[in-house]
C-alpha cells in the first residue's frame, strides 16, 4: 500500500461539453450511470463513515415507489397539492411529539439539516428585530456558536449577516457554559446548541443554555440533526440522554434531519420552533409582484412532491417499532466497534460521546497514516483536527462491516507503528473532502484557499476537474 491511494486523482475526468445530437437509448445511459460510479465511496459494503444512511433495498425500493408517484407534484402551492400539505403537516406533527413541542409547536420540512439552520437564524434574527425595529433595524446582530457547532451556523450567519461569537469547548468537548455566558451582548439573537454535535458526538449543556438564554430573553436552537431521530428512541432503551428537545425551558427551535436517522431520501430535514410567532418569522412575503401575491415558507421555490411524500412514508414504514428496533441495532454496532477500538493498545474515544458518532485517536502515532492505511484498503475514512482524530458515524448497514473494519484498524496501527509512514507536510483533516492540504505558509488566508479549492473541483471546463484531493495543482491558480 502506498500513500498515493489516499491521495489518488479523482477519476472519470468529464468529456462532454454539448448535448448528444441525438437522445442516448436507456440501456446505453445506465451502462454509462454505472460505469461512472465506478469510482464512488463503497457505501453498499458498510466502507464509508458519513455522507449515507442507507437502511435497506427494501426500504430504498419503497422510497424510490413513493417518490416516482410524486415525482411532479410540487410542494410550492399547497392549494394545488393538498396531499403533500397533508404529508408535510403529518411529518411535523410526528417530529413534533417526538420533540415534546406542546400544542403551540410550529415548524416546516425543508430540503436538508443546512436549510433548516439558516432558517431558524433568520426566524431569530427577524424576530429579534421585531422587538425594537428602530433601534435595531441598523446593528449587526450576534449569535454565541460553540465551535463544535455544525458550519452551517456559520453559513447562516455569511448569509443572513449576523455576527457569530464563537465559544470553545469545556474538557469534555462540550459547549464552555462561561464562556457562553460571557459572550453574549445586547445584541445577540440566540444561543446555540447541539444534540449531539458532529466532530465529538456529545450531547452540550442544553438545559444550561436554555436558563441563559430565558434570562438573556434570547432564543436558542437546537441541532438536533444528528439526534433527533435517534436520541428520543435509544433514551427508551435505558441510554443516558441528557435533556435536549422543545420541552426544556428556553430551547426555541430545533433541527432534525430526516435524511439521516430518519432514513428519508436525501432533501430532507425539518426545523421545529416552540411557537408559531416564531415560525412566522422564518416566512418570505412579496405583496406587489405582477404575477400575483407571493408568499413562501422556507428557502426554495419549487419544493420536490416525491421527497416530502418519500419522507413521510419513511416514518409510516419504518414506526415507532421500527425506530426502536433500528436504535437498538445502531447502539449495539456502536459499542461493538467501541469495545474493538478500545482492545487495540493506544486507542481512545474523546469524551463521552451520547449516541452512535464519535471520533477516537490512537495515543502517540499519527492518525492521518493510519487513515491512509484504511483508505487503501477501501474504507472511506474522515479525519478530523483539534485533536487529531478519525470520526465515525454509525448505522445498522455497518454490522456487517464492523469486524473487517476492526481487523484492517488493528492492521493498520500494527503497520504504522513497526514501520511509519513518510508524515506528510501540511496535511489537512478530511471530513466532506474538499482538501487534504493546508496553506503551505502559516500566514495565508485558509478561506481563501479553500475557496480556490472549490474553483477548481467545481470547475467546468474540465481541465481543472481534477483538483479534489490534490493541492499542489493548485499552486499557479491562488
Ligand atoms: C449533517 C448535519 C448538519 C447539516 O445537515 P445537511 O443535511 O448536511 O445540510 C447540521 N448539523 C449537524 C450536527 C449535522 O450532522
């Protein structure tokens, strides 16, 4: 094994850059469908650690068949589609039970965990201005953002304008409560809080937060994207859950993905609120447009009919049952690669990670080699920074992964510690793979760097299509 596999070029470099002159026959397209995922992340097998839930053919067959009834129904006017307001309305409230909301919960489906977050900062930010709209109309607003947070807190906050005040993490990589504390202003909208948070898999202070931010008369949200399809079932199993939902003083919005724990179709999340008051300001309204009075929820036009139809049918199939019995498989697998982790001398899981995420670091060797190691063995591996980690998400498709994964784990730190691989020069985290390379000067602006990074890959003139793993094509073009 070497090196290179880690750092392999993308493939399938495009070729196209006309229409066929003619329409390609069915069969011819999906030989070249299949030809061209050749190269993919083996999720089938259990090889990759994020980006996939899949559950099942079967239950990717039952999405797919609900998706196809649907596939031009469009969510965008409820009054011409009355059925997806149904599937929409019916997905809340079962989100919202799950959630503890109260008969005043509000919320909508929206197209991914991202979209929901940016929602809920909108909804805060423009209920916050609501409340003095003279003197605030002109002060950039604040939002205090463990650095844990998911970035989409710091997309919401480019986008919208809001300032983020972020604030560490306490020893057990969780939200520092003083130095939230601290951070907030007379300008802040709301606090933010995770259930669990991506990089470490823990569970923050949620019932702390939600005193400061009742005493701040603030707001503060939830992300429960990760967790909220999982946490509510696995605290029935007898795991400890620390409070985290709607019913906790002070918590004004949460975010659930279904696309994740909830096994929908990818586009799929819902944001949750305690109030309509506050949902309302998450709304978009234009009054004098010729083409007639436009109003619409969240931030797409067009809303795809087949995904809120295939999310809905997901929680019919699935049930209560099912979600209980899914859970139990999900936490079983987790303490299965756990207890595997654990027995290889020098490994160790950060913190007390709640649920089936967390990332482990082996003591005194360097992880980015073992995770070279396991990415030439075919696994899809995400590496992480502060510390130096390898992250894995969990699910019930990874049981028949689990012990080759341990096996080549054990290989690879074996491997690595008779014989190290050369350590390479600025070598950056993997988590969705924009880069694996830092700035080779301390000094240079990383966003901007990672900005020439997404030129490249998303690129279409071909030439440059190749840049994904590979900084040092790179250089000429900063
Ligand atoms: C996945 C995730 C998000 C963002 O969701 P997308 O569906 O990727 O937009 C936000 N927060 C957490 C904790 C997540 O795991």
């Amino acid at each position: 094994m070497e090196q290179d596999e880690y750092d392999k070029e993308p493939p399938t470099p495009m070729e196209r850059t006309r229409l066929p002159p003619n329409g390609i026959p069915r069969s011819a397209l999906f030989s070249e469908l299949v030809a061209t995922e050749r190269d993919d992340a083996n999720w089938r097998d259990g090889r990759t650690w994020s980006l996939t839930y899949h559950l099942s053919d079967e239950h990717a067959d039952l999405l797919t068949d609900v998706y196809r009834h649907f596939f031009s129904a469009n969510g965008l006017s409820p009054a011409a589609f009355p059925s997806l307001r149904k599937f929409e309305a019916e997905v809340l409230a079962m989100l919202a039970t799950l959630m503890r909301g109260g008969p005043r919960a509000a919320g909508s489906m929206t197209s991914g965990g991202t979209e929901s977050i940016l929602l809920a900062v909108k909804a805060h930010r423009d209920s916050w201005r609501s409340k003095q709209p003279r003197r605030r109309a002109h002060s950039v607003p604040e939002m205090v953002v463990p650095t844990s947070a998911h970035p989409a807190f710091a997309k919401a906050a480019t986008y919208l304008d809001v300032r983020p005040v972020f604030v560490g993490v306490d020893e057990t990589f969780r939200a520092d409560l003083n130095a939230a504390t601290e951070a907030i202003s007379d300008v802040t909208i709301c606090l933010v809080g995770s259930a669990p948070c991506y990089p470490y898999g823990v569970v923050d202070p949620i019932a702390d937060l939600g005193s400061l931010a009742l005493e701040a008369e603030i707001g503060l949200h939830v992300d429960a994207c990760l967790g909220g399809m999982l946490l509510p079932f696995i605290e029935r199993l007898g795991y400890s859950v620390p409070p985290f939902d709607l019913s906790v003083p002070g918590v004004s919005s949460v975010s659930v993905d279904l696309h994740k724990y909830g096994y929908a179709a990818k586009g799929a999340s819902a944001v949750l609120y305690c109030e309509r008051a506050l949902h309302e300001h998450q709304f978009f309204a234009f009054g004098t447009w010729p083409g007639g009075l436009y109003g619409s929820p969240t931030m797409l036009g067009t809303r795809p009919g087949g995904i809120i139809a295939s999310a809905w049918a997901s929680l019919m199939s699935i049930g209560d049952s099912g979600y209980l019995d899914l859970a139990r498989a999900t936490m079983e697998t987790t303490e299965l690669i756990k207890a595997g982790i654990l027995a290889i001398p020098g490994m160790s899981i950060l913190g007390h990670p709640t649920m089936s995420v967390f990332a482990f670091a082996p003591d005194g060797q360097n992880v980015f080699s073992i995770a070279r190691r396991l990415q030439a063995d075919g696994w899809r591996i995400d590496t992480q920074r502060q510390p130096d980690s390898i992250h894995l998400i969990v699910t019930p498709h990874h049981r028949k992964a689990v012990h080759r994964f341990l096996e080549d784990l054990r290989g690879a730190a074996v491997a690595e510690r008779c014989s190290p691989l050369p350590e390479k020069a600025n070598e950056a985290a993997l988590l969705y793979g924009v880069t694996t390379v830092m700035p080779a000067a301390a000094d240079e602006d990383v966003e901007a760097f990672i900005r020439s990074h997404l030129s490249s890959t998303y690129s279409i003139d071909g030439r440059n299509a190749k840049g994904r793993n590979d900084g040092r094509t790179h250089g000429d073009a900063r």
